[in-house]
C-alpha cells in the first residue's frame, strides 16, 4: 500500500504491460465498463465548508501520482487522469458543487505539496498511518493490502516470505519499500533481497515484466489491474495481506473540511454513487462504510 505507493522487450510491449501513458489501448475508460447511472446532489450545507481558496476558485487542485492504475493513472491521451480515484473523488467534489482540477506529480512530494498549498488535496492511494496523521487530515475512503507478482509461471519461484536473494521491484515511498520490505530484508542474513526502487509503479511492473527484478509488491488493486492487463505475461503470487484505509490528504488546520469530506462520502454511499464508482474498475471489494478523520 501506499504510504503512499518501472530490457529485453519492444518499447510497445514495456509501455502496455507496464500500464504507463504510452497509448496502450488497454488504459483508457473505454476499456472498463460504465458505472451504474447515479445522479449527485450538491449539498449546500457542506459547500460551506469549502476552505475560502477553494470557494473562490470553484475547483479543487489534486496532486496524484497517475502511475498507479487502475486507482490514478493517464489515459491513451497522455494527459487525462482517470481511475477509481478520480471517478469517486470527482463525485465527492460534485457534492461540494465545485469541480476538480487533477495534477499528475511524483507520490514523494505530493503531501509536502498540499502542506505548502501547492495541491488543495492528495489524491492517490495514500495508506493511511500514524506517521502521515500527524502531518496531515486523512480521510478514510477504501480498504487495499498487498499483494505479490512475478512472471507468469513464476520462473524464480518466488515466494513472498522468502525472497531472500531476489530482486524485488517496488515503488518508492510507499508502505512496501519502507515498512514491508525492511521486515523481510531483517530475517535474511547475509542473503539480502536486491530491492530496486522506481518512482513510478509502472517502472516497478515493467522491471519484471522485462526480467529484470524477479518480483514486485504493491497494493492488491494494482497487482490484480496489472495481472489482467499484462496478456499472460504476469501472475500473482501468495495471498493478500495488510489490508489497511486509503486516506484522502488533507490540510491540518482543515479539519471542518476535512469532516464535511466524510459526510460527502456517507452521502454518496446513501445514493449508491461511491459504490458504483469502484464496481466500474472492479473495486467494489474495497468499499468500506466507516469512513472517519484520521481513523
């Protein structure tokens, strides 16, 4: 998960099964089903709440790392953002009356982006933890946990409780890279796992796709995205483990938002919008009910 949380083949094949902008047909909206009609309603009430820079311009400014399909990633355009995240939290928004302005970043820089007031909000697959909660208002939206892929067939025989000596792809700053994999790395002695870091989870797929790390982890979603979509070139591997809340990011001193956020949500459970925007990705496995402040 996200504490929060790319040699050998056609730049074509790289791009697809890494699941980057690079035009693969396999990326864009067209190729997942539409969500249930649903109709949201702008609550008055909680557009008061707006914080004044938010109200004034009437858009909110995300920063999300749009690497990460299928929660945030680019469409065939190279340029629009779209993904579970950006179809829930664009109804979230609606609720407030006000419209969103998505802007790919770097995941590292983004909850440094929203304290400084470069982003209003984060929007991307943020794990929700003590360390984050004391920089910033997180808002409980879904549940994910962590999930484990190697090359179909599984060459290596990777097994996720002992990849001792293996390669190990992950994306940087995520909860994998910095609390996973120090666990794992602590019981193997002097046979270390080779961890290869990337900044982007499209990097980290593509690494093993193309035989350069034997194995990745990332949350559950984007390992089971990334399986489908690789054309039999991937596979899980192991169970799901760690589930944990993704957390809209948030300001500190904005927590009277940051609780019209969740009522947003209780609302739009209540008209079945939140539910039909992760069953349109296959999601909805993810839904939670109990969504909170800093939970």
């Amino acid at each position: 998960m996200k504490v929060r949380v790319k040699a050998g083949l056609a730049l074509v094949s790289v791009c697809a099964l890494a699941l980057s902008a690079c035009g693969s047909n396999s990326l864009g909206g067209s190729g997942n089903s539409a969500a249930p009609s649903t109709k949201v309603s702008v609550n008055a009430d909680l557009a008061a709440k707006l914080p004044a820079k938010i109200k004034s311009a009437g858009e909110i400014v995300v920063g999300t790392d749009a690497t990460y399909a299928p929660n945030e990633f680019l469409d065939t355009d190279g340029k629009t953002v779209i993904g579970m995240d950006v179809d829930l939290f664009d109804a979230v928004a609606a609720k407030f009356g006000v419209k969103v302005e998505w802007q790919p970043s770097k995941f590292d820089p983004i909850i440094v982006g929203v304290e400084g007031g470069k982003f209003d909000m984060g929007v991307s697959s943020f794990t929700i933890n003590d360390k984050r909660k004391q920089q910033v208002n997180m808002v409980s939206y879904f549940s994910a946990g962590t999930e484990w892929a190697t090359q179909a067939g599984n060459p290596k025989k990777v097994d996720p409780n002992n990849a001792c000596g293996l390669k190990v792809a992950v994306q940087s700053k995520t909860v994998q890279e910095e609390e996973d994999l120090p666990v794992r790395q602590a019981k193997c002695g002097k046979n270390k796992i080779n961890i290869l870091p990337f900044s982007g989870q499209d990097q980290a797929t593509s690494a093993v796709v193309s035989g350069r790390a034997d194995a990745m982890l990332a949350d559950s979603p984007v390992v089971s995205y990334a399986v489908k979509q690789s054309g039999g070139k991937l596979e899980a591997v192991g169970e799901i483990y760690d589930a944990a809340p993704y957390g809209y990011v948030i300001k500190k001193d904005q927590t009277e938002f940051a609780n019209a956020i969740v009522e947003a949500l209780k609302e739009l459970d209540a008209e079945g919008s939140y539910k039909a925007a992760l069953s349109k990705w296959g999601l909805e496995n993810g839904a939670i009910s109990d969504f909170a402040v800093n939970p």
